[in-house]
C-alpha cells in the first residue's frame, strides 16, 4: 500500500481569479492539504487579507507578490497554480516555482498533455522538473478528469478499443457570466466567428483531452481536427447572467476527433450554451464489452476543477519527478 | 510521463475455470500482453492444447500442471491467477509464484483489500513481494472497479464526501448459469439462508470493496455491517438458465454499510437476481459537488473482470514491489 502523508501537505494557491479562488477554498476544506500561502501579483489583490478575496474566513493569510514570499520558511509545500490556459504566457512562473524544488498542480489547460502543441516547452519542464526532483501535473475537470482520466479508468475494464465517444452538455445559465460571455452568448455569428479568429472563444484542453484519452486506452491516433460552431438561441432565452434573444448565438458547439489511419477513434464534443437541454456527460466506449458511463446534470467545472487540483497535491508529492500527466495519477485520493 | 513498455508483456494464466477462461481470451485478444501459458493442475485439463479448452486458437500453447513450466526460459512474465475467491486457500500459489520472482494479478476478491479479514496473510504476501521485488494486486469489476476504483476515481472530483451510495443490479439471466445457481435462483426461503450459513452463497469482496471505497474517499470507517437477504419472483421468470416459479427465490440483496462514528458513510447494495429489473450500475457521492454516476445496463462483470486483469498487468511490471490495491493503480492502461 503507498504510505499515507504524515500530515496535511501545505499548500500555495497562485492566481485569484474566479478559479483560483474556488481552489483556496477548496483547499480551506480539505483534512489532506493546509492552506499557507497565496500568490497574486495583481496591485489591486496583493497584500490584502486573503479572508477579504474570498469572502471568508482564511487562517490570516495575505496576498503575497511572491511564491517565494508565500512560501516563507516552510517546506514540503506544492504550489496549485491557475494563471492562464496557454502554456508559454505561464513557463516563466512554472520554472520558477521548479527552481524552487516545488511541486507544481496546474490549471492550465495546455499543459495537461503539452506534448502535441508545445513539445519543445514541455521537454524543458520535464527536465526541469527532474534536476528539481518534484513533479509537475496540469489537471482539472476538463481536460484532466471527464474526457480523459475517468474515460481511461473506465476503459480498463473493456477489451481492445474500437471507438470511443465522450459529450458533455452544459447549460451555461448555471455558471458564472464569464464563462456565458466567453461562449459567446448574445453575440451574432459574424462576432461569433470574429472571436473564434482572435482565439478569444472556444475552449482550450479540448486537443489535450483527446490526446489523453486516445494515450488512455491504448488508441494510436496520427491527426486531430478541430472545429468550433454557434449554437442559436431557437427562442428567447432568460435565466441566465442577461438574455439572450431568439437568433442569437445561445453558445458554443465544439469538438475534436482523433483518427488513426483515416479511421475515427475518438471523438470528443462540447456544447456550452444557456439553456442547452439535457445537460450531462456522456462516456461511450466501443470495446468488447461496450461501456456506456452517464453523469445526469454532469459535472460543475469550476468546483470540481478546484477539488481536483487539492485532491492531486498530496498525491504529487509522493510520485516520480518530472512532467507527469493525470495518467499517470493513482485512482485513490 | 511513464515509459511505455518496450513490448507486449508475457503473461500466464492460472486456472482455467469460467473466469480464467474469459482472461485466457482477453489475453489472447490484447497487443499489450503476450499470453505464454496457462496453468491448471485439474486432471482433466493438465496437457491438453489451450484452444481445445478455449475453443478456439491459442497459440499451440498446452495447459502446464505448474507455473514455472509455463513460463519456461522467459522472463519478465506476469502471473494472471483465477483459481479462487479465499486469500487462506491460494496463500500457496500465490507464494510459489512470489518465490519464483513473478508479479501477480488476481481475481481472489479477499486479495483485493486483505488488510481487515486477514492482515497476517496480507503481511506475510507484502514481505514476500518486497523480497521478490515484484508487485502483488487483486482486481477484477466488483471488488476492484465498480464499487472501488472508479468511485475513488470519480471522487476526486469532489470536496469532502459526506456519504457514498454504490447500487449495482445484475439480471442474473445475462449471466452463466452457475452464477444463476450461486445467487440462490430457484431455491425456496430456508434452503437460501441454509446455504448463506455455510458461506456458500452470498458474494465475496463486498467488504473489501467498501474498506477500498472508504480509503479512496479519504473516509475513516470504523465498522461494516453486511446483510444478505432473498429476492423472490413475484412471477414466474423465463429466459434465464431455468425456469423460476413465483415465490421462489430469483437471486440476493447484499449490502455492506460502513460507519464512522455511528455514523454511515458508505453504503453498498449489490441486487444479482434472475429477471432484476432496470439492471444498471449507480454511484452517488453526497460531496460538494455531488455526483452521480450511471452504468446503465451495468458492467458486464465475467469479460470485464478478465479485462482489468489484462490491462493491469503492463502496469504492475512498472508499480512498486508489495502488495499494492487498486487504489494505486495509475488511471491509464
């Protein structure tokens, strides 16, 4: 059996956005992690009481401009981090949390499985990682938990993989207006399309997940392709941040498929939209036997994104140095 | 990210009953494992060539009478071992194939989580695995998967668990017919508990899949309670392996509830009964989030057991020497 930590592992959340902060409490209500620090470099966030941010009592902590600063004279401590989706904007706080002999949990979607759109940066964190002895994982929901750890759990109870297909619907009325907005509701498809352009919508992690699942269950997949699409309000929509009127763009349609040799292998799809109907996930793997996994309502992403973050950390410390994937994670807390 | 191993890993079965059939197949039907042997030491099936008991091509293997015939000159060979569900009654095989340097994958569901019924034989199969410098695992769908692994899995999604509730419903008439028999269908109410009495109905690994669930959720149960009970046909049932009259027995109810503190915290229900209705696979985290996750139809448990044994053995080659538990397993294959 792996040896349980002797304690609470410490912990230092860097970045209080909306998701870091769900992670600081997160981590507040965890047995297995202690909060001791918190980083924002932001003027108007660092040196205020972390209680304040959060809105709730946070063991005295401040703000901190600094890891370094956060982490003060304690060791062991593992650095959760969610600054950013894109893996170059976030090298430089990587390496320098490495640098540090931390052990780092990631938010950021791109290093979840960097190997494909960034493998030179990703050589260079794993070695960095390895001369720092500590490892380095991005995870969250998605990717990093429901298109591709439960998907490759799952699959090891099925025979060689023929197909697998995962969807997730989320009525985005029950997420924050960020998100609502970033899907791209309200806006009319010219706009839509603008942003797709600029890479300022759409979601990342999607090309990562698939990666992930096909490396999961054993699929050999030679090409991706991406696509991203509107889905129109059919009517009025109401009950979500502001509304949303018939004809617009209600959200986004996106998916990526895996194939090998030409042949579909893995198909992944994700609509983010207010009032999309049915909102689950949906696992289905074409194996022998065939596997269908449902979650009804699915999965709340940003809550569960900040659990498995603090649930990974203890778990970190104990594993091999280096760049890891949440494959290689165990099942257990 | 874990090397991948350089070929398919050879692998020999032991026991060559229904189950250890089904993994002889799924060996057969793997690119990750190279199936070298098979082991039983039945009269009837000692010497005789492997396809003829699988009924259909094996690779002109023939059945040896021990493990170390089997294996012959070639190393680095994994031992998938099916000959019983009692951890006092394979302790022999499972030492001889430890002394002999060979990593074991089993379907003994007392192995699966032998800390609570039998921590000396746990102790002494830990000791001689860390010698051997090989890693012991019990495994299979329920214990090992269903009622463990995957809840652990899921519940990292998760806050602090409250309470979690595992139901799995079989229709036994989608099973062999000796598992029919094993359920009890058929048998009137004081035949049942006559058998439950001599331990020879009920099924085993409840317990250990609620200990594993427990320490998979990070919570502390103190006590288990386990109940086996009838169903009755409240009319006649068709279609399964023998006709069932109304009022007999169609199949059991089982359950292992665990408690902290006087307090449930886990709950598991297993229903395996010939014409069970609306047969699925459901786990409920009371979390925040809490989650629901569905199977519906359920987990086809013989092929799928064969399965997780397969695609467990890749990775017990790269685990840790000891006696390891599905908990450790990484989420990939």
């Amino acid at each position: 059996m792996a040896k349980a930590p002797t304690g609470p592992v410490p912990v230092v959340v860097m970045g209080l956005g909306f998701i870091g902060q769900e992670i600081a409490r997160a981590a507040l209500a965890s047995s297995e992690v202690e909060l001791i620090g918190a980083v924002d470099t932001h003027a108007s966030l660092a040196g205020r009481p972390l209680s304040d941010v959060l809105g709730q009592p946070a063991a005295k902590l401040k703000v901190s401009d600094s890891l370094e600063k956060a982490l003060g004279r304690r060791k062991g401590g593992v650095l959760l981090h969610a600054t950013g989706s894109r893996l170059p904007h976030i090298m430089d706080q990587l390496l320098e949390a490495l640098k540090l002999g931390v052990p780092v949990v990631s938010t950021c979607e791109e290093l979840a499985f960097p190997f494909l759109k960034h493998p030179e940066l990703a050589e260079k964190l794993d070695q960095a990682a390895q001369e720092a002895g500590v490892a380095v994982l991005g995870t969250g929901v998605n990717p990093g938990f429901l298109m591709d750890r439960l998907v490759a759990t799952v699959g090891q109870a099925c025979g060689p993989v023929r197909k697998v297909a995962v969807t997730r619907v989320v009525d985005a009325r029950t997420r924050r207006e960020a998100l609502q907005r970033k899907v791209g509701a309200g806006l009319s498809e010219e706009e839509f399309f603008e942003l797709v352009d600029k890479e300022q919508l759409g979601h990342v992690g999607l090309l990562e997940s698939a990666a992930l699942c096909a490396l999961g269950l054993g699929l050999d997949c030679d090409d991706y392709e991406e696509e991203v699409a509107p889905v129109f309000a059919e009517e009025d929509i109401s009950g979500g941040a502001f509304p949303v009127r018939q004809g617009r763009v209600a959200g986004m349609f996106q998916s990526v498929v895996g194939f090998e040799e030409g042949q579909e292998r893995v198909r992944l799809e994700l609509t983010i939209a207010v009032g999309a109907e049915d909102p689950k996930d949906r696992i289905e793997i074409d194996a022998d036997p065939r596997l269908v996994v449902e979650i009804p309502g699915g999965v709340a992403g940003d809550r569960a994104t900040a659990h498995t973050l603090v649930n990974a950390a203890p778990r970190l410390t104990a594993a091999e140095a280096g760049l890891l994937t949440v494959l290689e994670l165990p099942a257990g807390r």
